[in-house]
C-alpha cells in the first residue's frame, strides 16, 4: 500500500477487513447469499433466519453444517452453510416477496418486508416497559467502541452491540454489513434461547435504517440506538411497532424520535 498523508508518503502494508459471500441453503436449496466478514457463521445464520421469521427459535433448527466449497487450490472456504429445519417447520416461499440477495452495503429491502413486519413478528415490543436513564444511553457509543476490536485494526467494520437497561454489554458482532453484525448478536441470543430480548438496547455504529429497526422488532428489542440519522421509514416502523428509536447518539446529546417516554430525563432547570 502507498501511504499519502500531506507531503510524506511511504510504502507499508495494511489490514483491511475481510469480505466473502455467505450462501445460506435449507434442505440443500439456496436461499440467500450475504455478503459478510467470515466469523460467527452460524450466529449469522440463526439471525437471519429469525430476523426474516423462518424460525422463531433455536428449536426450529434441526441442524446446520458447513458444505464443501472449494477455492481454486481446493480448500474449504467456508463459504456455503446448509440448514435443515426442524419437522413441522414450513420453509419460506421467497418467490412470494423478493430476491434474498444481501450486499454488505444495504441488505434486504422492499415493500413486501414493510408490510410483513406488521404482521411477522411475534413479540409485544410496545408493550415493554423498559426504562433507560439518560446518562446511561449517552455512555454506550463509547462502550461499544471500547469493545471493537477489529475495528481498531482495519477501520471498516460496523458494529451492533446488545446493552441491558442498566449499560452492561451482553453481546457484540463487527461485520462489514451493518445487517450482518445485527443478525450476528440476534443469532447468538437465539442460540442461547435468550428470545425475546425484552428490556434490551440495540445499539449500532451507523445509521438507523427500515431493515434494522426490523430485525430489533423480530427478536423483540423495545430500544434501537445509532449514532448516525434514521430513515424516515425507520421511524415510521418504530412508531407502528413501538421501538424507542434514537438517532445522533454522540457525545452528551441525541435524537429520540419514537417512544420517548423510555428515555429517563434528569431533573433539569433549563429544558430547551
């Protein structure tokens, strides 16, 4: 790599985050590929498949594997995870509602999922009676960064990490695709039967968009935080499914654009 900073430069290698297509298969049938940071495969994949509600539970995966997928020296890649579902367990019919192709950038988007969420997802999110006291929303951007470790090294990773109510760190994924590192805190709570993630936060080291303010509705996650700006179709679906959905999170302010009764203010004179 040439290194240009002002007038120095130099030559010098550098660590870049790793990207590779993850091809999800049911029964030998594929059915999405997600363009991702190998690691946490299978937490991916549980996450994935609960957050688009093909499952509901670790219960409804009889078993998954690794299959054979060889590069051009004839070594595994690791690239293609099979799943079989559990007896009873209905697979979806993805020509009914679109493509499941994910890139790293946006992931799965469109107007089918907008109105299946609606109908999909099995938790009472407006019904959870979190609260989260200002002081202690403000301090998770730091956590979370304190906790990316990759991150330090390559600069390009997303982050998602799973808070209690009270700032303590359950779990944290780093992926290239925002989504990906959603899914992959998703699938590790699904594999520990932690469903639904009542009383949690989500939160995420970009922006707040439709499909992850989906993904926090399906695995039952009343707070989603980010440090960049939602999508008005985030906030839209926030308010529908009764998410606490904050934006701008840095520093000593933020944007609560849905639920903001969960959000414990301080006593203060001066409330502008």
């Amino acid at each position: 790599m040439l290194r240009i900073r002002g007038p120095a430069h130099s030559t010098r290698p550098d660590t870049v985050a790793a990207e590779e297509p993850l091809e999800i298969r049911l029964a030998g049938k594929a059915l999405a590929v997600t363009m991702r940071t190998p690691g946490d495969d299978f937490d991916l994949v549980h996450g994935f498949l609960t957050t688009e509600a093909v499952i509901g539970s670790a219960d409804d995966v009889a078993g998954l594997r690794y299959c054979t997928s060889v590069d051009a020296d004839g070594r595994n890649t690791y690239n293609v995870v099979d799943v079989d579902l559990a007896p009873g367990v209905e697979p979806p019919d993805t020509a009914l509602d679109r493509n499941f192709y994910t890139s790293s950038s946006c992931g799965v988007c469109g107007k089918a999922s907008i109105d299946a969420i609606r109908t999909k997802t099995r938790h009472d999110v407006a019904g959870d009676a979190v609260r989260l006291p200002l002081p202690t929303l403000l301090a998770l951007p730091d956590r979370l960064r304190a906790a990316q470790q990759v991150f330090d090294k390559t600069g390009g990773l997303h982050a998602a990490g799973l808070f209690t109510a009270d700032g303590e760190l359950v779990a944290l994924r780093e992926d290239v695709g925002r989504h990906n590192a959603v899914d992959k805190v998703v699938g590790d709570a699904v594999r520990e039967g932690r469903l639904p993630l009542a009383g949690h936060v989500l939160m995420v080291s970009g922006r707040a968009s439709f499909e992850l303010t989906q993904k926090a509705a399906m695995a039952g996650i009343p707070v989603l935080a980010a440090v960049s700006a939602p999508s008005s179709l985030a906030v839209e679906l926030a308010a529908d499914v009764g998410i606490t959905l904050v934006g701008f999170l840095r520093g000593d302010g933020c944007n609560v654009y849905t639920r903001t009764e969960r959000v414990v203010l301080p006593e203060q004179s001066d409330q502008r």
